[in-house]
C-alpha cells in the first residue's frame, strides 16, 4: 500500500485556519482493500455520512460518501478497485461536503 499526502493550508503549524487535505492510498491486493472496507463499504465517516449514488459512482463501481460534520469540517471518501482518497476540509469559510468530494474528483480526473 502506498499513500500520497497533499494538504493547502496557508499556516500548517495552526490546525484553526483553512485547511484541504487530500489522501490517496494505493490498493494492491485484497488484504490492502479489506483495510478500508468500513470506510468504502459502510461510510463509517461518522453521523451524516451520505452515500453516493450518482451514475458516474455506480456505472464506475465505486463507492463515494461524503460527511458535513460541522460548519468548519466536512470530508468525502471515493473507493475504487485500486485507489482510496480521502479529503478532508477545515475551517473553509462556506465550504461544504461536496466540496471536498469536488477536490477528490478533480484529482482524479
């Protein structure tokens, strides 16, 4: 399993100001999938996670959720057969989860 880690922030020594940060693990085998099934699988993003159900998830088999946790936290998750990616977004003034599933797809187109 191999991760790449990206974050935008303008401080990273303050966790309070605007923060993206953007995962993406590689998948090579089933053991490194069956790591990531709660969150792939079951959305286990915490309460209101959303699943998403949208033709390009679906047509693609992958499996998205997303999570606006409070007004200064939201994150999405996007599995796919061999990529897990992970966006989380803090203290982003108005932003939203599908902000931080729009920061995922971006990356991956």
């Amino acid at each position: 399993m191999g991760t790449l880690s990206c974050w935008y922030t303008n401080d990273v020594n303050d966790s309070r100001r605007p923060r993206v940060t953007l995962e993406a693990t590689t998948l090579k085998d089933d053991e490194d999938r069956a790591a990531f099934t709660g969150l792939c699988d079951d959305g286990k993003l915490g309460p209101g996670s959303t699943r998403i159900t949208a033709d390009w998830a679906k047509d693609r088999d992958w499996s998205a959720w997303m999570a606006p946790h409070d007004p200064t936290f939201s994150e999405a998750v996007l599995c796919t057969r061999d990529q897990f990616y992970i966006v989380r977004v803090t203290h982003v003034t108005g932003a939203t989860a599908d902000d931080a599933l729009c920061t995922i797809l971006a990356a991956v187109d």
